[in-house]
C-alpha cells in the first residue's frame, strides 16, 4: 500500500511569509496542534506545532535552564501574571509562521510505501507532509488518517474520487486567488 491511498488531502494553507497570529488562530479554531506550512508556490516550508509555539512563550531565563535529571524543567518558582503571558503571546503573533516552523520535518511522496510514513509516526512525527517531486504539498498522514482509511465501511474508491476532487477544488481556488492579486 502507498502513501497516496491513506493521505489526507491539504485544503488551508498558512504561508510561511503569514504573521504567525494567523497560524494561532486556526490552530485554535480547529483545534490542530500540528500544521503543515508552505511557501505561496506550494512548496513545503515545514511544520508548526503547538509545542513549538509554547517553545516561544516560556521566558528565555527558564529556556535558557539545564534540565534536571528527570528530563523536565521546573520553574515553579515563577510567579507570573496572565498580562506577562499574553505580551510573549503577543510577540509570537507578529513573528512570521515561517519563523515558528520546524523545518527538520521528514516527508515522503505519494508513492511512497505507507510503512515508511507509519514508521515515521511511531518515531513521533505525528504528521507526515506528503510532497511531489517538486516538493510541492499534496496531502499529509496522520495517525487519524490511517485509521479513517482502515475502517471497515470505508470505501477507498468514493474517498480516493473525493480526495481528487477536493485537489482540484483547491487548486481552481488557489488560481482564481492568484488571478485576483494579478487584476488588483
């Protein structure tokens, strides 16, 4: 089995040239905590994440500490005010998405074998940016993926016609955007 059979197709994109305030914002409102980022041509720019987005939000005295052996900072000797916190969130927000992204993020193609991917999700790539040979986004695997794709009522054919035309609603979309920036 490959990868394009159990993929998800990518239908919003977050650019990584975006102020990360948008990237926050639809990771909330979809409750996402793990989103594929790409450059305005399609290309795959990396993976923002909520950690990652956390990682910019401790104060840089507590990033800056060793760990203790247990693997885990302790900072509860920090007594902070919610304001503390949301003048960092604020600062994250005027960051670009680019700047937040992972971009050390493994991917595989369409043709991929689905173990490849699989292996990669045990080895805690919770996703994994599906790309074509121009390193263009095409979908992503997820654990949710595979298992939707598994079900005993699932009718791979019906999915895969909806997968197409999901890509080609996508991309009539994504070129009337670009025609529209061209007319204005």
């Amino acid at each position: 089995m490959d990868c394009k059979t159990m993929m998800a197709p990518i239908k919003t994109s977050l650019f990584a040239d975006e102020l990360a305030s948008k990237a926050i914002d639809f990771m909330v409102e979809k409750h996402m905590g793990l989103v594929p980022v790409t450059e305005r041509d399609g290309t795959f720019a990396g993976l923002i994440s909520g950690d990652r987005i956390m990682q910019f939000m401790i104060p840089k005295a507590v990033s800056l500490m060793n760990k203790p052996q247990s693997g885990m900072k302790l900072a509860s000797y920090l007594d902070e005010t919610a304001e503390e916190m949301q003048d960092r969130l604020n600062n994250v927000r005027e960051k670009s998405i680019g700047e937040l992204a992972d971009q050390n993020v493994t991917t595989v193609t369409p043709d991929s074998p689905l173990i490849d991917a699989l292996m990669l999700i045990t080895d805690k790539q919770y996703v994994v940016p599906v790309v074509d040979s121009d390193s263009k986004l095409v979908g992503a695997i997820s654990f949710f993926s595979v298992l939707y794709g598994l079900r005993e009522e699932y009718d791979r054919e019906a999915l895969q016609q909806a997968r197409i035309k999901a890509r080609q609603d996508y991309k009539r979309e994504k070129d009337a955007g670009q025609q529209q920036e061209v007319d204005e």
